[in-house]
C-alpha cells in the first residue's frame, strides 16, 4: 500500500488566469541530451514530403517539440536510427492531428477521413506493404517511418507502437461522431486519442532491453500508462481551449464539456479541470511507489520516463510555435524546469478518492 497520506477530499482552489500552469513534484532533471542531428535529419524528412517548414525565430529549434520529447525518452546509449524512426513517426502524428483530425472541416469530412484512417492502419499494421505511385504523401510518410521501426525493433515492440496509433486513430473517428458527450464518455476517449499508449511503447523502444509481455500487461502497469495519458490530455485540454475555439475547432475538450454539463464560467471549468489532473497525478505517485521496488531496469526505465512525459508536455506547451506563434512569448527549451513561473506551487486537491467515472475508476485498486 502507498505511504501517500489519506485527507480526505479537501481541495485548495486552483490559480485562475489565461496561462495554465500545473503542479509537478516528480523529479525535473534537465535531459541528459537533445539530439539535435537526429531532429535536424527529422525535420528534412518532414520537409521533404511537403509539410511547413519549421519557424527560425528566436527561442525555435527544428524539431521543438519532438526534440524535446526524444531527450526527454531517451538516453545518450539510444540508438540514433530508432531516434529517427521515432521522431519521423511523431512528426506525422502532429501532421494528422492539426490538418485531418481536429481540423475545422473535419466533422463535414467524416467518410474521406474513415477511408483514410482504414488505409492508414493497414500501411502500419503490414510489414511489406507496397505504396503506389500515386499515394498520398500521408501514406507513404507513414509507411516509410514504420519501415525504420521494424528494422531496428522486435515485432512485438512494433506491434505495440501500431496498437497505440490505431487506438489513437479509432478515437479520433469518434470524436467526429460525440457531438455532447458525458464526461466519462469523454475521458475513456481522450486515454486514446492524445497517443499515450504510442508513447509508452516508443518510451520502451528507448531503454534497455524490451519489456517482457507479462511485465508490459500487468494490470498496475497498463492503469499508471493510461493515467499518465489521461493526465497529459487533460493538460493538453486546458492549453489548447482557447487556441481551438479560436481556429473554430468543434471537438469536444473538457473544459467546454464541464462547462456545459455542471453550469460552470470558463474560471471555474478550468479550475475543475486541474483538479481531476491533479487527482490523477496523486494516484500516478501510488502507482509509482507501489511498482517501482520490485521492477526490473526495462520496466523501471518505463516507470521514470512517463514521469518525464509529463514534464515534456509541460514544456513543450511553454516552447511550442504551435501554442505561442510570436517567437517573443517562448521560452527557451533549457530555461522551462528551472522557472517557478512556469509551474503551480501545489496541487489544486488532496483527494486520493477514485475519480467518479468507470471508465477509469479501476486504476485506483491497483495502488
């Protein structure tokens, strides 16, 4: 059982204002590198198949986000051709998420991006699969990077990568289709389709040696992989409100969902909004301390590494073009753990209670 003191359900009111800013008590070392050759090599990938060159302003680096996150992964023994394989895979997931996805056209698109979603899942689920002529640029990014995966991991590495992004895509499909969703409705999809279960299993790609399968399996294991997921898409939420509905994007996010569904101002939609993450990050700690005494180094290189996931999601949100346009309001990427401006100073709530949604409300017997 978790030393974590039972409080019971106090909570301490959340900051208000248009920046976010989350609590995090994990540990914040710096990465140990950023492999800016591997995310340079990445960026002329991107590049090559047509996609927006990345910005030269002050405080941008190529690659921002998905550096970030490969130090972040990684180690400096990390092979440099699963870096690649990595980096080229996420850069498309990015691709997917702004222009099919969550674009503003997306719910008048419906059949174009389900005939996608079926093809795309196909090219990364078929080793050997042969990509025509005239395939879309999509596709054959897609398959070109899953290529550079299995020939560097085992296939049942490969294999949890592709389950995460069909999770991911399936969940994106669904989306289209919840116009007024409840908020466990909600929640058990956005486990989904922020990619966290992609993550996990590229974070593993990084580490010393594969995760055996009754180790990745074990219900401890899949409940601290999904709430770390669920923690990060719930941040991501609170960022990116104002920013969607500006574009005029009508997927559902959190925060509108509480607003709607409990009669709340946007003030206090956000302030709800943290603390189901911050209730979701006291059971992230149990979870940590219950698991990480008798884990083998593969599994324990998990177990720290969707620490640091967490803290990337942060940073990146203060370094990213894609939340701060104007080079000016970013920061640089080295500056963002050492800042006390740029996290909360407590958690929003005390409450270790399950969270009341049955989506989600097994992960609390497994601390």
């Amino acid at each position: 059982m978790s030393s974590t003191p039972e409080v019971g359900r106090k909570s301490i009111p959340a900051q208000r204002g248009s920046t976010p800013r989350f609590h995090c008590p994990l540990p914040m070392p710096k990465p140990s590198h950023v492999p800016l050759d591997v995310v340079a090599d990445v960026q002329a990938w991107k590049e090559s198949y047509g996609w927006a060159e990345v910005s030269r302003e002050r405080n941008s680096v190529p690659g921002t986000v998905m550096g970030w996150c490969l130090g972040r992964f990684s180690t400096p023994e990390t092979s440099k051709r699963v870096l690649r394989g990595l980096g080229c895979l996420n850069e498309w997931a990015l691709v997917i998420d702004d222009d099919v996805l969550d674009h503003p056209d997306a719910s008048g698109r419906t059949s174009d991006i389900i005939r996608f979603v079926g093809r795309a899942t196909h090219v990364m689920e078929s080793p050997g699969y042969r990509v025509t002529r005239n395939a879309s640029p999509l596709i054959a990014a897609l398959h070109d990077a899953m290529e550079q995966l299995r020939a560097e991991c085992t296939p049942t590495q490969v294999t949890r990568v592709s389950a995460g992004l069909r999770r991911t895509l399936t969940s994106g499909i669904h989306k289209l289709h919840l116009d007024e969703p409840t908020e466990d409705e909600y929640l058990a999809l956005r486990i989904h389709d922020v990619g966290g279960h992609t993550y996990a299993a590229e974070i593993a790609l990084c580490g010393p040696a594969p995760i055996p399968d009754d180790a990745w399996n074990a219900p401890a294991v899949q409940a601290l992989i999904e709430c770390t997921t669920l923690l990060v898409g719930v941040e991501n939420d609170v960022f990116s409100y104002r920013k969607e509905k500006a574009e005029g994007q009508t997927s559902p996010n959190i925060v509108g969902i509480l607003q709607a569904a409990r009669g709340l101002s946007l003030d206090e939609a956000v302030a709800a909004t943290v603390e189901v993450r911050d209730r979701l990050l006291l059971l992230i700690l149990r979870l940590r301390e219950r698991l990480m005494p008798l884990a083998e180094p593969p599994l324990r290189y998990l177990i720290e590494r969707l620490g640091y996931f967490i803290i990337a999601n942060t940073e990146t949100y203060w370094c990213a073009p894609r939340y701060h346009p104007s080079g000016e309001q970013r920061m640089a990427l080295e500056d963002v753990t050492g800042t006390p401006a740029c996290w909360a100073p407590s958690l929003s709530t005390t409450d270790t209670s399950p969270l009341p949604y049955p989506s989600i409300s097994w992960w609390w017997d497994h601390c």
